[in-house]
C-alpha cells in the first residue's frame, strides 16, 4: 500500500471526540500513574518487605518492555481495540496481585504482570493518533493528549500521600484496581482506528524481521534513540527522588507529591507551547533545541553538587526544566519517528515503546545498587544519558534515498 493510499484512507478514519481524547490520555497516562502513586510509599515498603523496592520499578519496566513488541505487531493484525482490551484486564489483575503481596518477591512479579497489561495503553494511543492524523497534526495531537495525561503524575503522588495517611501501600494498588476497572469499561465506546483493508496480512513471525528493519531505519530510529536516552534520566529521576526529597532533604510524604508534581506543570505548558511551534518549526528543530535545554540543566545540577551546593532548590530547579522538556522532546521525537513507517505504526510504536520505557531499566537497577539516599547517583546518571540523547538528536537524518528504500520494503512485505 503506497503512503498516498494510507492517507486516503486517514481521511475516511472515524473521527474521535472529546470523550475518546480523554480516553486515549487516561490510557496514556495510566503507566506514569502505576509508578508515580506509590512513589511516597517507596520508604514505607522498603521497610515493609525488605528489599530493594526500586526493583518493583525495574520488573514494571521490563514486562513493560516486552509485552508491547508482541503487542505492536498483534495490533497491526487485528487492530487496536481487542489489545487494548486484553491489556486492561490483564492491569487490573496485576493490580490485585500487588496490592495482595506480602513479599519484595511476589510484589515484583506482579508489576511484571501489571505492565504486560499497562504497555497496551500508550502504545496504541500513540499508534491510534498515528492511524488518524498526519506528521504535524499527530505531534499536535499527541501534545494534547501528553497535556491531558500529565494530570497522572501530578495526581499520583499527590494521592498516594493522602492515602498513606489513613491506610497503608496496599491500598494504593487497590485505587489502581479501581481505576484500571473503569478504563476497562469505558474502553466500549473507543472506536476502531485500523480497519481491515489497512492491516498487515503477513504471519506474526515476520515482526522480527520487522524490527530489524525498523532498526536499519535511520530515520526512524535516530529520534527514536534520542528519547530512549531522555527517558533514561527521567526514570532515573522517578526512581532517584523519593529517597532523595524524601530521606536526603526531609520532605514530608504527603509533600512529596507537590514537590513532583511542579515538574509535570512544566511538561503541561511546554505541551501548551510545542502545539504552536509545530507550526513554525521543523520536528527535528525542535527535538534538538529541546534535549540541548534538558542536557544543560542537569549539567548545571552537577556542576552546583560538584562545587558543595547541596540544597534541595539546586537539585529541584535545573530538574523542573529538565523535565519540562518533555512536553517537546516526546511529542516530537514520537511523531518523527511513527511517520517514517506509516504502514507499520504498531510494530513502529512498540519498538518506540519498548526502548523509550525499557531503557528505564538500566538507571533504575543502577540505583538500586548503588544509591546512597544523596542526589550524586542520581544526577550522575541523568547528566550521561541526557548528554547522550542531546547528541543523537544532533545527527542529521539519514539520506532520504536508505530511508526510502526500506519504506518499499515495508510496504511490499505488507501487500505480499
């Protein structure tokens, strides 16, 4: 099928409304909410099951990793309802489990569990943005439903402290339960993004040569490797700063989650801003100029904690722009990359997927093993990756000529 053909059928797509886009968000958001809720509880559980409950982290991000490449490919088969389905049912089992564990053992399985599930949600929110709009509109979209869905990590925080007020981390996957329970319904009015005549005919085993040569794709991976890096010092964070706000500088628990909170306000009105300058920019621009602002801030962190500055407004502030930086470099590096592969966007989206929140791996087993409770491990770790993504993001695309190539071959695996 010629990318002329898929945007011709773009323009016949069922169109969504304000409830779906809400929809699409919550399910987008529903992954920063299952780590970012229990975050001020992360002390608490450490005690409580004896371990190193960074790991609950590390086994979230690993079942996350896996599950969405063989979601990806299934979506482009079958389309995108009936995974999303599958996922959310298997979430709120997940939930169950982890709020019923009593061991660091069993608690870690059952987020392996719970991302198998949760992948689904922002993969093919990402994928079904990218059945229905095209390069500049779908950074549009996904700016939006990115300023929607950062209500989660704003909420999660703030929700698991007040419910460690008056009963213990269990009942925080209990919420979880609830939540995933009524996504679950809600999922009957999502329409069907990716019909029939648009979905890959070959054998479910033909994905990995798939990934293969999505990979060989410079063009789709270089923006691709740029958030991968990026995410790697935002995991790092998310793993690092309860321990750091929390045991380092005495934040209370139930003020952590404003404290969190602050820097999902910045990735909100950078949203707000990437909707305009998609406009007047190019996505590659913006991609550059964006992991350059991030890279410098956490240098300008390290270099304070180089010098003794050991305050929680020199750890706090270049973190707030850092993370500001999200709403761009996700929106953007997202939309470049899906719109190279237009015939693949599920198995595209899980690749995306599964190296952007599978990278969260690394930073996070690293402080679980080396973390001191200061912010040395963790910045130090956000200074190397940032500086990483910042440079990839600087390398030009590759010829038009390799990239076009591969797209043939895509295309003609597809109709074959």
């Amino acid at each position: 099928m010629s990318p002329q053909a898929v945007i011709a059928q773009r323009r016949t797509a069922p169109s969504i409304g304000l409830f779906q886009v809400v929809l699409l968000a919550a399910l987008m958001g529903l992954t920063s909410l299952s780590t970012d809720v229990y975050l001020p509880a992360m002390p608490q559980m450490r005690m409580d099951l004896r371990g190193d409950v960074e790991l609950t982290i590390t086994g979230f991000l690993i079942g996350f990793a896996i599950a969405q490449l063989a979601w990806g490919p299934i979506s482009d088969r079958i389309g995108r309802r009936r995974p999303l389905l599958i996922g959310t049912a298997l979430f709120v089992l997940g939930s169950v489990m982890c709020a019923l564990s009593e061991s660091i053992t069993q608690i870690i399985l059952w987020r392996v569990v719970q991302a198998l599930g949760a992948c689904t949600g922002p993969m093919l929110a990402r994928t079904m943005v990218r059945d229905l709009y095209q390069r500049a509109d779908a950074a549009r979209m996904l700016s939006t439903l990115t300023l929607i869905m950062a209500a989660a990590p704003i909420i999660g925080p703030l929700l698991g402290g007040q419910i460690l007020r008056w009963s213990s981390w269990h009942a925080i996957f209990w919420v979880l339960t609830v939540l995933g329970a009524v996504l679950l319904v809600a999922l009957r009015w999502l329409p069907e993004t990716h019909p029939v005549e648009r979905r890959v005919q070959t054998p479910l085993t033909a994905a990995f040569k798939d990934y293969l040569m999505l990979l060989r794709n410079g063009r789709f991976i270089r923006p691709t490797l740029a958030v991968m890096f990026f995410y790697m010092a935002v995991y790092a964070f998310i793993a690092g700063s309860p321990d750091v706000y929390i045991g380092h500088f005495g934040v209370a628990s139930q003020h952590y989650g404003l404290l969190f909170g602050v820097n999902i306000v910045g990735v909100m009105l950078l949203s707000v801003v990437n909707r305009k300058l998609v406009n007047h920019f190019p996505l590659d621009v913006l991609l550059r100029a964006s992991t350059l602002v991030a890279t410098v801030s956490i240098v300008v962190a390290v270099s304070l904690m180089l010098l003794g500055v050991d305050t929680l407004i020199a750890v706090a502030l270049p973190i707030f722009v850092f993370m500001s930086m999200n709403g761009i470099v996700a929106a953007s590096a997202t939309a470049a990359a899906l719109d190279e592969v237009p015939n693949l966007a599920g198995s595209a989206s899980a690749l995306l997927g599964a190296l952007q929140y599978g990278s969260g791996i690394v930073p996070t087993a690293l402080l679980a093993w080396h973390a001191d409770g200061s912010p040395t491990a963790m910045l130090w770790i956000m200074a190397a990756t940032s500086v990483v993504s910042c440079g990839v993001a600087m390398i030009r695309p590759a010829s038009s000529s390799t990239s076009d190539a591969l797209q043939t071959s895509l295309n003609n695996r597809e109709v074959a």
